[in-house]
C-alpha cells in the first residue's frame, strides 16, 4: 500500500502527480510532510476571520492546502493555509517553497489562490513572484506564473534531515 504522506516531494513524484489534493505541512520553518487528502476543503471568508482573529492555536504548525481543480491539470489552487501563532515568516516561506517544487513535479503552469487575510501582504506576494489576478472580482486574487519556466529549486532548505 502506498504511503499517505511524503517527507520529500523528490522522493516520491508519481504520488504527487497522482494527489489532487495535498496539505503541506511544516513546523519551525521545515517541512513534515505532505500529506495526501481525499477532498478539497471549503473554508469561507468567515472562518478565516474567525480563525484569525480567536481561533489560531498557540504552536508552531504551519500547513498549506492545495488541489488541483477538475478539468483543469495546468493549474493549482491554494485553498487555505494556517498557521499557528508562533508559526513565523520561514514556515510560511518553507510552505511557497514546497508548493512551487509540488507545482513543478506536476508541470503546473500556475498556482492561483484568494487571499482573504491582510496578515499575508500584497508587498509579500509580490516579492515572492505573485502577481494581482482577476482585478474585477470581489476579494485578493493572486496567480504565481510558471510559463518561463520554474524558480531554482530551495527545497533542500526545508527538509528535516
């Protein structure tokens, strides 16, 4: 039986081209594992006030989750990311990493996500190579574009060895 997580996206690149979903999961700026999941999660603008505002724990998790929309193989889709209060910058940095090396095995030509916290910055995605997406839409649209090809690969940074 194959396994439900990976500890290294290299190791394993068939099961992450198979998962349309997956959560990355990360602590202290490392990554854990990824993990496949079974279902896209729904998570409203509510909740992630909600979340943010009360409801963050107080450790050190960070995780990402992603899917691969039907129909749609060239893209990915940032669903939802939390993060735990002492969870700082390098996991959220570790967890965009991961996902472009994620996008990449999966020849990706882009990942799209609606960021609805100001806690994640427009100055932040910027420098991390998102642009402004959908301007006539409700809400923070943002697209990482792949067309030219992939980021160096960092991920040697983040694996726990």
């Amino acid at each position: 039986m194959r396994s439900r997580f990976v500890t290294d996206p290299r190791s394993a690149p068939d099961q992450i081209r198979r998962w349309r979903c997956g959560r990355i999961v990360l602590q202290a700026g490392k990554l854990l594992r990824i993990e496949r999941r079974l279902f896209v999660g729904s998570v409203s603008v509510a909740q992630v006030w909600w979340q943010n505002r009360y409801g963050r724990p107080d450790d050190d998790l960070c995780w990402l989750d992603y899917h691969q929309p039907m129909g749609m193989p060239a893209f990915l889709t940032v669903d939802y990311i939390r993060s735990g209060r002492n969870a700082g910058y390098a996991s959220l940095i570790a967890a965009g990493h991961v996902l472009e090396e994620i996008a990449r095995l999966r020849g990706t030509q882009a990942i799209v996500a609606h960021v609805s916290t100001t806690s994640i910055s427009d100055r932040l995605l910027t420098r991390h190579g998102w642009q402004r997406h959908l301007h006539h839409w409700a809400g923070r649209h943002w697209i990482r574009r792949f067309y030219d090809g992939y980021p160096d690969t960092q991920l040697d940074r983040y694996l726990v060895i």
